[in-house]
C-alpha cells in the first residue's frame, strides 16, 4: 500500500509493505518519506535495520525510532491492529462508532482511527484506507493488497 504523513514539523509519503506474523513483522517503506528505502524488522524486543552505512541498528522502541528519525510522534505499535480496524488489545479506547459491524471510527492512546473501505479478504473484512488523526499529525494509509496468508 501507501502512507502519508502530515505533520507540523513536516509532511511526506511511502511505498509500504508490511508482513506480520504473530509479534514479528517486517515493514519495507520504498521512497522513505522521502529518504530512499527503509527496511525495518521488529519483534517483543524492538526494531531492526541496516543503516545507509551497511551498519545493523536496533532500537527498543519503534515509537522513539520514528520520533528521532521524523520528529513524528506515530503509534506504530498500535498500527498492526489500527490498519486491520481494531483497537490495540489491553489499551482502554472511547468513542467507538460501529456501522455494519464494522468499525467507523474509536479513539485510543490520543489518536482517532478512522478505517473505512471495507473489502471481504479470505472471509474477512479488513479496510483499504485508514485515516489516524493524532494532536501532532494525520496519517492516511492505503491498502491496495491484502493477504490474510503467508506469501
């Protein structure tokens, strides 16, 4: 798919491709929000990556990451279950609109979470535009392929 950044401290988008399986993922961003190609691996203990160097890096928190890299304050633990329209488990989350039994919008951890274009993927309905609105940006991603098994 594809996401897009608008923040005060700056805006850009990115090629995204992203595989999750159970704690592990691993998210390519092509185009980088305007920085090349990101390759990030992460599980339970953080975040893993080649630098421009060839240098592996690892960072314990992909929040923090994306804070120092972007200057973005982005939920990105939360967004493997926002992207699939459900709050993160074991956060408190408000204000849940339910239209066809399909989340419209909730709120959790400061953000509002907006899925929409819902698509029936291998008996499952999963949404192909997500809008997060959070106190310091917006972020739209699109989903243009879901696969609800491994490639």
């Amino acid at each position: 798919g594809k996401i897009g950044v608008r923040a005060a401290s700056g805006s850009g988008s990115a090629a995204l491709g992203w595989q999750q399986q159970g704690a592990n993922y691993r998210l390519v961003l092509s185009g980088a929000l305007g920085m090349g190609k990101l390759v990030l691996s992460g599980d339970r203990d953080g975040v893993s990556w080649t630098d421009q160097q060839g240098q592996p890096r690892h960072h314990p928190d992909p929040d923090l990451l994306v804070r120092e890299l972007w200057g973005w304050n982005i939920p990105v633990a939360a967004l493997q279950f926002w992207v699939r329209g459900i709050p993160q488990p074991d956060q408190p989350f408000d204000s849940a609109a339910i239209i066809n039994s399909e989340a419209a919008s909730f709120r959790q951890s400061g953000w509002l979470v907006k899925p929409g274009s819902y698509r029936d993927i291998e008996g499952i309905s999963l949404p192909t535009r997500i809008r997060l609105e959070g106190q310091d940006a917006v972020l739209t991603v699109l989903v243009n392929r879901w696969s609800a098994s491994a490639p």
